[in-house]
C-alpha cells in the first residue's frame, strides 16, 4: 500500500473536520443522509452513465493502483540492459533466447520485444510494434484517469443541485422560522459534500493515475530504447549512457525506490 497516498486523505479530511470544531461546529451536523444521496450517489450514478460499462468494471483496479506504490529500479534495468548488449555481442543475438524462454524474471513487455527481435524483425519495425503498445497501455491508463476526473466535475455541481432543493424546502416552509436555520445549514452541506469530495477524493486519484503512469510508460520507454540498442549492437556502455539520459541523479543512484521482486529483469507491464 502507499501510506502516503492514505496518510494525505485522511489527513485532508481530518482537517476540515477539525477545523470545522474549531470554529465551534459540531462534526456530527456534517453527517447527511439526504446529502450523501444526492451528491456521493448521484455522482457514481452520472460517471457511470458517462462511461461504457467494461470500463467502470475496471475502477476497483485502478483504486488499487492508486492506493499501491509500485516502485521503479531504474539502475537495476540499466545494468540488465547492459548485461543483455554484452551477452548478445560476445555470443550473438540468438543467445538471448535464454532470456526469453528460460527466465522467468523477464517481464512480459520485455520478453514481447526480445521475442521479436529473435524472430528477425529490423530495428524499425520492432520500435513501431513496442511504442504501439506502450501506446496502447498509456491509453488505458488516461481511460482510468479520467473516470475519475469526470466524477471530480459532477460531485460540486450536485451538490449545487442538492443546496437548491434544501433552500426550495426552506422556502416552502417560511412560516416555521424557528426551523430556517437548521435546514439552511442542512441545504448547504450538500455544497460542502460536492466540493469535498471532489478535491479531496475524484480529483487527486485522478491525478495520482496520471502521475504514476507516467513512471510506467518512462520505464517501459527505456526498455525499448534498450532492446533497439542491443538490436543494432551497441557498445554496452553506450546503451548505459543512452539509458541514463532518462533519469535524474537521484534516480539514477536509486532514489527512486527498488522494485518489488526482482526488479533488475524489468517490471514495465503491458497494461494493468
């Protein structure tokens, strides 16, 4: 899990509540059953109305993916790449199929263009096949991103449309005074539930899938520079330097994080 992703949500939450008593308001008043209807079910009931339904069967998924930190060795696919240039240039492409049949620590990304360069395919084409892919796995992951991105555009409108039926109640009812307040205070929680729902939920994990298919595609790009390289026998040192340019220092001295597993023989996926 990414005890960071869960520390920040709670802690978002938390801290409305808390300064909401503060200011001498009581947490439990926030409590709406009207409200969540409208906005937290209206919400699911509009996204999912937005998209086709082999998608929204995929969001427990992507929680997933938002609540996992799956990290990079960025040094550890470096070194592998190097390895596999070394190996293919002192034994020959063919001694790669090892790689392929025989290691079961390869990725299915990396072995797909191992495979294909096995079976002949020119340099060209086995780029064009890989970034098909990796094109194909960063529209999945936008498909992801964007459920919840849309639900972060309809949570704060239903909840307008929540606070306009509370205040068509209170004005139907002017001839009980001693209630406006109360149920003026109940109108505009719907507010608070669209707008709060929207920042401190829709949103962020909509962003926090952008973000970490970003890491994913930048990783899986290396992968096919790597393969191109080994391809077209470059000198290992020269596909290390290449695979270099994509990272920062500290990535490159494995701030990033190490994998879990064994990293070191790729954990770029095609897809999730």
């Amino acid at each position: 899990m990414d005890i960071f992703v869960i520390i920040f949500s709670i802690g978002g939450l938390t801290s409305i509540i808390v300064a909401f008593w503060l200011e001498g308001g009581a947490p439990l008043h926030l409590l709406s059953p009207t409200a969540f209807m409208i906005v937290i079910l209206g919400t699911i009931g509009a996204t999912g109305m937005s998209f086709p339904m082999s998608e929204i069967k995929k969001i427990p998924k992507f929680f997933k993916v938002a609540f996992t930190n799956k990290k990079y060795d960025y040094p550890g696919l470096i070194e592998n790449m190097k390895a596999m240039s070394k190996t293919a240039r002192t034994k020959g492409i063919l001694s790669l199929e090892k790689e392929v049949l025989e290691n079961n620590e390869i990725d299915a990304f990396t072995k797909r263009g191992l495979q294909f360069i096995l079976d002949g395919l020119d340099p060209v084409k086995t780029r064009e096949a890989l970034e098909s892919d990796l094109e194909m796995i960063e529209h999945r992951h936008h498909g992801g991103a964007a459920i919840f991105e849309a639900a972060g555009g309809f949570a704060p409108t239903l909840g307008i449309i929540g606070t306009c039926l509370g205040l068509i109640n209170v004005l139907g009812n002017l001839s009980e005074p001693d209630k406006l307040g109360e149920s003026i205070a109940v109108a505009f929680i719907c507010t608070l539930y669209g707008l709060a729902t929207a920042n401190l939920f829709w949103l962020p994990i909509g962003t926090n899938l952008k973000n970490k298919s970003k890491k994913e595609i930048v990783y899986n790009s290396m992968i096919i520079e790597g393969l191109i390289l080994i391809q077209e026998g470059a000198n290992p040192n020269f596909v290390e330097e290449k695979l270099k340019g994509y990272l920062s220092m500290k990535e490159l001295e494995g701030g990033g994080g190490k994998s879990e597993g064994k990293p070191a023989k790729g954990k770029g996926k095609k897809g999730k």
